[in-house]
C-alpha cells in the first residue's frame, strides 16, 4: 500500500479553550514528547510516543466521541515502559480529516492497517493493539483482518453478538433499521456515554464536556456499523494473544457481562479485573492501568 504522510494539522494549537483543557488534564509535558503526523487522502491523524526502533509497538484506539489527545498522559507512560505507542484519531474524530463522527467499522479496518504499512517501514519489533472502550471492539476487528497484529488488550469489551440486555438489543435493531433509511441522522452521544456523569470527579470532566473536538452527536450509520459488527472471536480462535481489563465497578458495563463474553468466545481472552474501578479508567486510575497493560503486553510479545 502506498502510504501518503503529511505533517499533522494541529488545529486548535494556541485557543484558550484548548490550553485550559490541556492544564486541567496536565498533560503540557506529554504532548511535548509526541510526534503527530497525518497518512492518507483523508487525512488520518496519528499520534506516536516513541521509545526505541526494535521496542514493541502499540497501537491505541480510543473510545467513543474522543480522540488520542485526551489520552495523552497514559500513552506517554506506556511508552515509557518500553513500547513505541501510536494513537489513532477514529476518521471524523480529534484532528482526522472526514465528516464529523462518520465512521465504518470496514474504514477503521483498512486505516489500522495503513497505519502498520507505515510503522512497518521505521519499526522491527513485534505490533499489537490497545483498544479503549468502543475501541476495544474496533480493535478486535482489526486484528482479525492483519496478520501483523500479535496481541489485542481490550479496556472492557462489547461484542454485538453479545447483548448486554434486552434494551441494548432493541437499540440495536432500531439504529440498524432507522440507518438504512437515515444513514446521516445523528444521535446524541449521552444515549450511551454521558462524560459529564463519568468524570464528575476529573478536574478536566467540564472542559472535555465542552471539547469542540469530542464527537457529541453520531451519525446512525456509524452507530449500526459499530453494533452491527460481527467479531469471529465467538466462533474462531485466532494467532493473537488477547486480554480484556475490566473495572469491577464499571458504570457502563458490568463486570458479569465480561465474564460471558470471556466463556462463550471460542478465541481465549484473559480477564483482567481492576479492583474498586469504574470506567473512566484511562484518566481516573491512569497509573494503575499502565501497569497491568504493560505487564501483560510484555509477557505476550
């Protein structure tokens, strides 16, 4: 694949809005270590933390509405443990080009793997994936379609095929009927993730809820590609090794649901359970999850 790289276009560099965010995240000292850069037509923004040539290589997905920025300080840690780390901004999300929050799980497929075409040309060593939230499904997706990606950690895991209840799969079925006819529709991002509610207790809870750059509002079609996606997992064991983190305290999954998804997968997936943590953990125990996904990232590459 023929991998256009462009220099990253830091659009909000120098706005108020955007140095208040970044104190109150206090991640001025991590953003100077990051190389950003842009592959492709479509502009695909890239953020890498980079720590040695022949160190294993991370990829980062973040989760739903956000983007890699806000998820500086863990990424900068984990580099820091021995991993070149290299977040993607989701296509239509952070500082990547294309129509805001628009998205197919088939797009991020083929992204992830442009991505590795590039990191494949300066780096050696061995390539996985950390997805984070909606990431995690978007990473299992991924590594199921590249060969190149050896392990998969997942911060807690939702498969379609698995609903959580029966209110998730009615929504399911709606969004999947109501795209086919209203596929650029948007529905409001606090249906399923209400931030404000998440990071009360994050001194940068506010700012990120007013971020221009979260995507607050989803087309549908993005949505059904999302809980439409039908992971092999459940049927297939595959080369790479995969885990999944979850806090026992999850507010937007529970803890049980993880362990269903761990049984009635055919591809084994290690359960790593973070004690008295909910689900903001990338921001609200960010030393602690550095820690586990380093550990178990080194012992499985």
């Amino acid at each position: 694949m023929n991998v256009h790289v462009s220099h990253a276009a830091m659009t909000q560099e120098g706005l108020p809005s955007r140095e208040r965010l970044r104190e109150k995240l206090q991640i001025g000292p991590w953003l100077e270590k990051r190389q950003a850069f842009q592959l492709g037509k479509d502009a695909l923004h890239c953020e890498l933390y980079e720590y040695d040539v022949a160190a294993p290589t991370v990829l980062f997905l973040p989760g739903i509405g956000t983007y890699s920025e806000l998820y500086a300080e863990m990424l900068g840690k984990l580099s820091e443990r021995g991993f070149n780390v290299v977040a993607i901004d989701l296509p239509g999300h952070g500082y990547s080009g294309g129509p805001r929050g628009l998205y197919t799980v088939e797009q991020v497929n083929f992204a992830v793997s442009m991505v590795l075409d590039h990191l494949q040309q300066r780096f050696t060593g061995p390539f996985s994936i950390f997805g984070y939230s909606i990431g995690a499904l978007l990473g299992v997706a991924a590594a199921e379609q590249d060969e190149r990606i050896e392990a998969v950690l997942c911060g807690t895991l939702l498969l379609p095929d698995i609903a959580p209840d029966f209110l998730h799969e009615m929504g399911w079925q709606w969004t999947h009927a109501s795209a086919f006819f209203f596929p650029y529709m948007k529905a409001p991002l606090r249906l399923f993730v209400d931030f404000k509610m998440l990071l009360a207790s994050h001194p940068a809870g506010e700012e990120i809820n007013r971020d221009p750059l979260v995507v607050f509002d989803y087309p549908l079609k993005t949505l059904s590609s999302a809980f439409s996606c039908h992971c092999n997992v459940l049927k297939q064991r595959y080369p790479f090794k995969s885990a999944i983190i979850h806090g026992d305290r999850d507010e937007v999954l529970p803890l049980a649901y993880t362990k269903r998804v761990v049984e009635q997968c055919e591809h084994p997936f290690e359960l790593l359970v973070m004690e008295q943590t909910g689900h903001m953990v990338p921001w609200l125990r960010t030393d602690k999850l550095v820690d586990i996904a380093a550990k178990w990232l080194l012992n499985n590459l």
